[in-house]
C-alpha cells in the first residue's frame, strides 16, 4: 500500500467585535495547535493580514478568498471555527470569492457555564446557525460535526476530523477522476451497463482499450523484455505459485505489463478489465491476481468492465487509505437474516485475505478448460469491520444514485472456492430489499473500515448524487 498523503485545509475563523474578540486570537491559536498535532498543513490568514488572523469584514473576506485562491490546488477542504458568535457574511464572502469546489466543516466552541459573563460569553451555539443559514443562502454546501457545539481539543471533534478529512479525500479524488475500461462489457452481464455522459458530469472520464489491443500488444512483447520480466518477479512475490505451469505465468505477466504501461499513458487511476470469458479464450488466463495486485496498491480494478463498480472501490479506499475489493452479494448463510455471502471468483486484494494462494478458476474451467484459467486468488476473507458502497447510473431518470453502509466480515466457517467470506450486516434483509427494489447491481464494493459515512456525505452533499445510508 502507498504512503498516505499529507493533507491541507484552509482555516476561516469566524469573529464579531461585539462579542469578546480576545476568543477569536485564543480560538484560532488552539484549532491550529489541534490541526498540526493531527500532522494537517493550514492555509490561513495571520494576524498581521487580519485582526487575530480572523474573518469579520468584507475587506477580510476579500483578503482570506486571495489567500485560498493562490493555494487552491493544495487545498483539500475548509474549516470554519466559530470561537465567539462570528460575522456569517463575511464567513459565506471569504468562500464564495474563494471558488473553491471543496467540503466545508463548520465548528462551533461551546460555552462554560462559569464564563457567561460578557467578557468570556460565545454565543457560537446561535452563531453557528446564523453562518449556516448564509451559507445556505449562498448556495454553499457544508458539513457539521457530530456535536452542534464541541471544542478543538475534544475527542469528539478529533473523530469528526477524521471522518471530514476522508470526506475531503473523497470529493478530491472523485472529480477529475480518470477510469480505464478494457474490453467491452460481456453480454451476458447487463448488470453493468452505465452512463459515460451522467459520469463525465459529475467530472469523471472513461478512457476505453479494446481487448483486441491489449492481446495485439501481448503477441508483441517478448519473453525477455524488461517490463515482463519485472512483473513476473512481482506476481510471484505477491502469491504463491507453486502449482502454476510457468507459461501462465509468464501470459499473467505480459498482460500485467501491457495494462500498467496503457494506464501510465493515459493517466488513468482505476480500472475495469473484461473477463469472461474472452481473456480466458484468446490469452489462455484469468486476469485475477493482476486485478489484485492493483487494487491491493490502491488502484481499484473490477472485473467484467463494472466501471460504477470499480467507482465504490475507489471512493472507500480513498476514503480509508486501505485497498477496496468488489464482490458478489451471492448467498445466504444459513438461516440467519443478518448474515450473507460475499464472493469472487477472485481479484481480491491480499489485503482481504486470512491466507491467499493462486489456483485456476473453478467456474470458468468448465467451458473452457481448467488449463486456460489458471490465475485466481483463492482464500477465504478474514475478520473485521466492513464498509460496503455501490454507485450506479440512473439513466432514465439522468442522475448517479448509489447506497452505503456498514457491518463486518465473521470468523464463520465456509467451504467453498475462489475468494469469499461471511458478512454480518444488521437489518440486511431491509438492504436486500432495497437494493432490489430500486434495481441495484448484485457487485458490492466492499473494504476494512467504518468510512460508508463519510462516503455518503462526499457523495450526497459536495456531488450531489441520489444517496441512500443503509441502517438497521
């Protein structure tokens, strides 16, 4: 897995002279005291450019929407601090001459009961309100912390911090987004089928390979070439191999190689890969442990082209920094309306695994031969908490509509192949339902986390898609 990266958001403190503005020069200094510890670059006025480095006249505004301008393409997201009542036009000034297209969270320090007095008294608790009334006016979306009042240096606000910094991560990382589709979508899978045009507005581009390119490629490169040497010794660092005939290999290589060098090209970040089952007649293997070994790196990869598929993998794993997989919502367990299968034949990422080895895919091999399938990652799911999230393209109506939620992958036993574990997901028969009312794909992006809400307000409120947060 990469390194995560180091984020930067801009600070508006909120001020009104009225109010005891000494709160506005000691609430600026703890939020930023907070923001460094938490490792968090800040752009933010100085004192010596407002007064207290704070925001109440249109002048500052001017001055704080320059500020951000100049650093936009660094900044991730905004916070406004509310130490005293605040100016909530000079707050809704200072980003709408900003123009910057990032979440906003607003917070708001509450008062002491001892302190009521007129030279310590905050009124953030109504303050807040009037800023978010402006900005609504505005036409400005923003967020709220869990609490309607709570201090920098609070346990609450260091688990909002959190969950709005993968919400930042989450907007960024879906506008401007660059997905690769290779090959077309197989016939037999209706399922997948989506809008480019409803993706390109919400600014996410689809750059297409035909298969044929990608085998046309893969006849061309030679055994020896850097590229397929260097791939090989990478997959067979990644999994076991023992009992894979070195000409499959040696095709999983070539076509690994081929996929980095066209995604490298064309700046792409993500990927959905034809499968089934031309790669398995015309090239001899299974995609899978490629898919993998991409994903595990934190380049999403779905099979059977599923491009609003591999859009929930990346939307969580942007989220949680951890690889995403996509997997079936496939069976029962049992008799327990809270537990199901999740399975494929399979591309999970090693990170999903209790243990993973290469084996041939068990279903495909009855068509067409268990010696052109060889490159699966088998191996059953292990433990943890689960995050699950599905996009999808609402053609008829012109809009992305998607769902998420949370639960966690059980310790239960299974016997069965390919790459699967049990979930446990509390009112899941109400998520079934829902997903088959509203025609939802069977494919679920899935990750180890608890980041669906962060997602869902990334998705809902800063890209404005149709969202529904699964609960029990």
């Amino acid at each position: 897995m990469t390194q995560k990266r180091k984020m930067t958001l801009g600070l508006i403190v909120g001020n009104r002279g009225f109010f005891p503005d000494h709160l506005a020069k000691s609430g600026r200094e703890e939020m930023l005291g907070v923001l460094a510890r938490a490792g968090i670059a800040v752009v933010a006025l100085t004192p010596e450019q407002s007064k207290y480095g704070a925001v109440e006249t249109y002048d500052e505004a001017v001055r704080c929407a320059e500020l951000f301008k100049a650093n936009g393409d660094a900044i991730d997201g905004v916070i406004v601090t509310l130490p005293n009542f605040g100016d909530e036009r000079a707050i809704a000034d200072a980003l709408r001459l900003s123009r910057l297209r990032v979440p906003v969270l607003v917070q708001a320090t509450p008062d002491t009961p001892s302190k009521m007095g007129i030279t310590h008294r905050r009124d953030s608790f109504c303050g807040k309100m009037s800023a978010c009334n402006n900005l609504r006016q505005y036409g400005i979306p923003y967020s709220l912390t869990s609490l309607h009042t709570e201090t920098p240096d609070s346990p609450e606000f260091t688990k909002d911090l959190d969950w709005f910094l993968a919400v930042c991560r989450v907007v960024k990382g879906l506008r401007n987004l660059r997905i690769g589709a290779l090959g077309a979508r197989p016939t037999a899978f209706n399922t997948v089928r989506y809008s480019e045009k409803l993706l390109e507005a919400s600014g996410i581009s689809v750059e297409t390979l035909d298969l044929s390119e990608v085998l046309g490629r893969i006849s061309r490169m030679k055994d020896a070439e850097p590229a397929a040497v260097a791939k090989l010794q990478t997959i067979q660092k990644y999994v076991a191999t023992s009992d894979i005939p070195q000409a499959a290999l040696l095709k999983m290589a070539k076509l690994g190689a081929v996929i980095d060098e066209w995604m490298k090209a064309t700046h792409l970040q993500i990927s959905a890969v034809q499968c089934w089952t031309s790669l398995e007649e015309n090239l001899g293997v299974v995609p899978c442990t490629v898919m993998s070994m991409m994903s595990d790196s934190l380049l999403s990869s779905a099979c059977e082209v599923d491009v609003c598929g591999v859009l929930g993998m990346h939307a969580l794993q942007l989220a949680s920094e951890t690889p995403s997989a996509l997997l079936d919502w496939n069976n029962n367990y049992g008799g327990d309306p809270n537990k199901a299968v999740c399975f494929h034949c399979s591309n999970l990422p090693k990170h999903f695994f209790k243990e993973v080895r290469m084996d041939y895919q068990a279903i495909i091999a009855g068509t067409v031969g268990k010696e052109n399938t060889f490159g699966t990652c088998v191996g059953q799911v292990k433990a943890g908490e689960m995050s699950f999230a599905r996009f999808s393209t609402d053609d008829t109506a012109g809009k992305i509509r998607g769902y998420t939620g949370s639960g966690r992958f059980t310790d239960d036993p299974l016997e069965t192949f390919g790459g699967a574990g049990v979930v446990e997901i509390p009112g899941l028969q109400k998520l079934l339902r829902y997903i088959c009312e509203n025609g939802f794909e069977h494919h679920v992006a899935a990750n180890f986390s608890r980041v669906a809400p962060a997602v869902h307000e990334a998705a809902a409120r800063y890209l404005g898609w149709d969202m529904y947060a699964h609960s029990a």
